[in-house]
C-alpha cells in the first residue's frame, strides 16, 4: 500500500491527505476478508523516514490493528527537522518565521508517549537527512509502550 504522491500512487502530498490515506488503510485492515478472501493474523507497521511518522500516527489511531511497530530514521517533528536542516530558525526570532512557513507537522513525538504496542527504534549515526538523536528521542519518549 502506498499514500499519495509516493510509489505510484497520484495525487499531491500533503500531511492531511496522507493522514487520510493511512485511516482508510487502517479501515481496510480492520476487515480485509472481503477483498483479501482471509482475515490477517499478525499485523506490523514499518517506516522510515516521514513513513515513520505515518507508521507512528496509525500506531496512535487504531492500536488494536496492529501487533507492533518498525520505526526506522524517523524524526521527531517537521518543526525539529526544519531547525537540522536550517539552523537559523533555531533563535528566538526566527520561530515565528519558520511557523508561519511550515504547512505539516508530523508531530511523532506528541504521539509516541500514548502508544502502547511494542515498537522497534532502528538509527544510525550515518543517516545523511534524519539526525539519530530524533529517533533516539521518540524511543525515550515510548516509555508505555510494551
């Protein structure tokens, strides 16, 4: 499965609509045996990168669905990402600036303190985008998970 605007899917990516992509899916693997012809058994959730912060926003919304989580390179918001990729939106007076510039979110580590299925943290000192101390920090703040 994928969301819009990735693999060959169409439409334009937004975090809204991927947040609707990944609903629908997670609708689809409440009862799949229609279209599958089989219920599923066990069932994990895997991303990397913004796929992890999907990954980690359908762990929160349907956390019966699914027996555990893969989180790989993932950050812990868009806003933290902005500061790595942009140093200068770290001062003060530069925050509202990057506010009033960013149109998603992502905000994992909102997330993450109330999931509660096992998740698996995977990072690297060599990723060339996601600093590890992002992914480092949601495995810190994953602390209910089990």
């Amino acid at each position: 499965m994928a969301y819009r605007g990735y693999s060959e899917s169409d439409g334009n990516c937004s975090e809204d609509g991927i947040k609707r992509d990944a609903d629908a899916i997670i609708e689809f693997l409440k009862d799949p045996k229609p279209i599958l012809g089989q219920e599923l058994e066990t069932i994990f959730l895997h991303g990397r990168s913004l796929g992890g912060a999907v990954a980690i926003y359908m762990g929160y919304r349907a956390p019966q669905v699914f027996a555990g989580m893969i989180i790989e390179n993932t950050f812990t918001s868009i806003s933290d990402m902005a500061e790595e990729l942009f140093p200068i939106f770290q001062y003060k007076p530069m925050r509202l600036v990057k506010y009033l510039l960013l149109r998603i979110g992502w905000n994992s580590d909102k997330l993450v303190p109330d999931i509660r299925i096992p998740i698996l943290y995977v990072t690297g000192e060599l990723d060339e985008v996601v600093p590890y101390t992002q992914t480092l920090k949601l495995h810190q703040l994953s602390q209910k998970s089990s």
